[in-house]
C-alpha cells in the first residue's frame, strides 16, 4: 500500500513539476516576443531618425511646417507639377511616426510574407507606406491600448483617448504626423478615431475595396463584415484615397471585388438632396455635444436648400444585441478569447476575460441579472453567441430581414443620404472597456453595411460641460452615470457628425460629408468657451 502512494506521490510531483516546467517556458516565450516587438520599434524609430538627420543635413533651411499643412490633393498636385519632391514629402513624414504592431502576443514574430492588395495598388499609384500605428488589443474595444506598445493618447488632450481600435491612425493623422491612413471598421473602429481626434474617415460598403491580405483575430465571419477605409483631414482626400484604390489593378488582384470605378459625378454633383435625420438612436443618449453638433449640422443643410426629414432607426435595441453582439460573438467569444489568453490582457479589456467563461456560467450570470439590472442581463446574454448552426442560420436570416426592412423605411421616405450623431468627444482614459453603449451609433451601420462617414463639425463648449452634468442617460443605470465621467474634462476637443448612404453609393455618402465640410468652414465661427 505504501509502495502504491509513492507511486501516486511520484506522479502527481511529476504533473505538478511539468505543469510548474510549461508555465515557466510560456511566461519566457511571451517575454521573447515582448523585447522581439520593442526591439524593432526602436529599430525602426532610430532608422527615421537618422534618415530625417541626414536629410536635415543635405537641406539645412527647408522648413517642413507648410508641407504638413497641405491637404492631400494639393500635396499631389504640387508634387506632379514638379515644385515640390517625394523625398521631401516623406522625410517631413517620417519625423513624427510612431512604429507599431499588433496588440496580440500569438501575432508578434509574425511578419506577413506579401503585401495586402491595399498596399500593392497604393504603392502602384504612387503611395509611400512608412509607418504602422497602433491599435486595440485584438481590434477589440474603442480605447487604443494593449500590453506590447502601451496606450495611444488624443493628440488634442493627453488625458483623452485617442479611439479605437485604429487610435494610432487617428491620432497620428489628428496629430498633423501623417495625410492619410486606412483602417478596418467592424464596429466602428475607423469613424471612432477620427471622431475622437477631429478628422475625416470613410467606412466603405464592405468589399468595395479589397481587404485581401490584412490580419485579424477572428476571420470567417459572413453577416458583419468589416470594411477597410481611409481616414485624413479632409473630405477630398478620401476622396483621392477612393479613386486610386477603385481601378483596375484592385479588381484584377483581387476578383471578389465588384469592379465598379469611383463616380466622380456623383462625388462632384451639386443638386439639392433629400436628407434623413435623427438625434436619438434611442438606444443611447446622446452627450449634449453630440446633440448640438447634430443640430449645427442640420441647420447648415437646410440653409443651403437642402430638405431634412425626420427617420427613427427600427428596433434598435434588438439590432444591437440580437443581431450585431451576437452575431460577432456568434461563438461565445471563444476565437477572440484564444488570442488574449497567450498573453496578458489589456486593464481595458478585462472584461474581455469575459468571453472566456462556459456557456452555461454566463446564461446564469444572466438570469440573475434579469429582475433588477435588464440592460445588463441582455448584455451577457448576447455574449453567450447562438446555440447550434441552426441557430445562426435563424439569426442570419434575420438580419437580412432587418436590412430590408430599414431600406424599405428608407424608400418610404425618398431619402437619398442620412445624417445622424457620432460618438464624442473623446473619452477619459480606461473607460472605453465598461462603455460598450457607446457603439450603438457606429455598429449598426455595420450591421445594415451602409456606406458611412465621419465628419468634425463643432468643438466641446462650456455650455455643454455644464449641461452635462444634467444627462440622465436612456436606462438610468450606471453605465449612465459612467458616461458623465467619462465625457468630463472635454471643452475645446472636436465633435462629429454621420453621414449614411445606401450599400454601393459610397460616393453620394462623401458628397454630403464635402457640402457639409464646406458649409462649415464657410459659416465657422469663433468657438465661445
């Protein structure tokens, strides 16, 4: 009997030395690819510096400050005329980048063998790729942090985020660091960004323009599709961002791409249109800035002729639970999940542990939930994802039925674009991860696959701080009187507006954006704080 319990004894302190052995040989592999990752960082940053140096050296009056204040089509234009050089234009570039990766531990080390098709058509047309800029944990949240690189702040006020997931780009590009950037939307992720840092950015039908060859956690998805983007300071460049993308070069890398070529005319067309509107998703209130800027945005359309009409998105709340959450978790999260455990979590992803737990575990969470917080209790029960293929199927076909539904609403009315709120101003630092809320205005043109833009329109007044602390929010829980903390310090930071057209008319979407872009800069006026 003693014999068989040293045997046991044996065993269980092999199990525990193996188990004591792997954790040790994991924890040494996630160090590896930490100091690999920052290593080529400051690699990367050191060879921009000494090229910026050198250039300085060759040209030592060259004053960069009017090359970085040129918007992208004049940039071109002076460029093909010969009275301004390519080097030039990059080395004054290269002098404010910030290199950057992933924010997965399982994707570190992992250089990709060819270029996207993005990059390939870009690079034909002329474009200098010279920086990557950094993102969410796992594209995961609005608040651009992850272990590997830390936390992007907004370059407008440090103690902000920058958005998310593509802060990166929008803060580089808010910052005055760079012209023009691409992005991927699933949820919001282009148009957060450019809110939050007070630039445009462009959310494209889903494959209008190829996303063959970019990375991302979680692939195979078929109803919510993200959509790669552009993102820069002005509405004509992502205009010229459009245009040499769409050409025959895209559509020949990459077939799945319907070849239809950017429509100038309708970008450029100047009849007045029939424009929806709403205030109030109904999902979530607005903050007061977001009101006004909604408010500012109709005026100045309908001074300029143009006919606004009221339009109510249907059934909100189901679509953003039962057909956007679920649908993306539509595995419980576990895809996602996979990629964040290698690693450590983002503190702004902790609740991104979440999706780790069994089925079961969270349908409980849920039912003892539902009696006193609802909200929340439907929350978790998106999160648990559908229950067999049959499931998915149902919800698929559900989804569809719900497009069709808000097109139809749409020809009701005789709309030919939509103007609705956009997420803002900026949000303190850490609150990103427990405001889930907040993507309502953004997701559900995910969900319907819209073409949608963002574009700034006014700037945080004191008035609307002061009014903020009136806001009592659509459930009156405390995600509500979360948002209020969230949304204080914010006077001076840029609020934006939604521009929204129908699937494949990305161009008539980009012409609202340019009449309104010009209306403001035609009726800009000092900012009263």
């Amino acid at each position: 009997m003693d014999g068989e319990w040293t045997l046991v004894a044996v065993a269980l302190l092999c199990g525990v030395s193996f188990f004591l052995l792997n954790w040790s040989r994991q924890k040494q592999n996630l160090k590896r690819k930490l100091q690999i990752a920052r290593q080529k960082r400051e690699a990367g940053l050191q060879q921009a510096e000494q090229a910026v140096s050198h250039f300085k050296a060759e040209n030592p009056g060259l004053d960069f400050s009017p090359i970085v204040a040129l918007p992208l089509s004049e940039l071109s234009q002076k460029i093909r005329e010969g009275s301004l050089q390519p080097d030039v234009v990059l080395h004054a570039y290269i002098e404010k980048g910030y290199d950057s990766t992933c924010g997965v531990f399982s994707k570190v080390d992992n250089p990709a063998v060819v270029d996207s098709v993005v990059v390939k058509v870009l690079k034909r047309q002329g474009a200098i790729p010279f920086i990557k800029t950094n993102i969410a944990q796992g594209l995961y949240n609005y608040e651009c942090s992850n272990p590997i690189y830390g936390t992007t702040v907004n370059p407008n006020n440090l103690q902000k985020t920058s958005g998310g997931s593509t802060g990166g780009e929008g803060a580089l590009i808010g910052g005055g660091g760079s012209i023009l950037g691409l992005g991927g939307d699933l949820g919001g992720s282009i148009r957060i960004p450019a809110s939050f840092c007070g630039i445009c950015a462009l959310k494209p039908t889903a494959n209008r323009i190829s996303s063959l060859g970019l990375n991302t956690c979680v692939k195979g998805r078929m109803s919510i599709l993200s959509s790669v983007g552009p993102l820069a300071r002005d509405v004509d460049s992502l205009a010229l961002c459009m245009r040499a993308l769409l050409n025959k070069d895209m559509f020949t890398l990459d077939p799945k791409i319907p070849p239809l070529p950017f429509k100038q005319e309708v970008y450029e067309s100047s009849e007045h249109l029939r424009i929806g509107y709403y205030d109030n998703d109904g999902y979530m209130q607005p903050s007061p800035s977001m009101s006004r800027a909604l408010q500012e945005a109709k005026s100045l359309l309908e001074q300029a002729g143009h006919m606004l009409v009221p339009f109510k998105p249907p059934r909100i709340y189901t679509a953003v639970h039962e057909y956007f959450l679920k649908n993306l978790l539509a595995d419980g999260g576990a895809t996602i999940h996979s990629h964040l455990k290698q690693g450590p979590i983002d503190p702004c992803l902790n609740y991104g542990i979440f999706p780790g737990l069994p089925r079961f575990v969270k349908k409980t969470i849920s039912l003892v939930l539902r009696c006193n917080h609802p909200h929340i209790a439907s929350l978790v029960d998106s999160i648990c994802g559908v229950s067999s293929v049959a499931d998915l199927w149902e919800q698929q076909s559900d989804i569809e039925n719900y497009i069709h539904e808000v097109i139809e609403q749409w020809k009701k009315l005789e709309l030919d674009v939509l103007l609705c709120p956009m997420l803002g101003p900026a949000l303190n630092l850490t609150y990103s991860g427990r405001l889930t809320s907040g993507v309502s205005y953004t997701a559900l043109y995910n969900l319907l696959n819209f073409p949608v833009g963002v574009i700034p329109i006014t700037k945080v007044t004191a008035e609307d701080e002061d009014q903020l602390r009136h806001y009592k929010g659509t459930f009156g829980g405390f995600g509500d009187k979360l948002f209020i903390k969230a949304m204080q310090g914010s006077v001076g930071l840029p609020v934006a507006v939604q521009c929204v057209s129908l699937p494949w008319q990305d161009e008539l979407c980009l012409r609202l954006m340019r009449e309104l872009e010009a209306l403001c800069a035609k009726n800009k006026k000092p900012n009263t704080q």
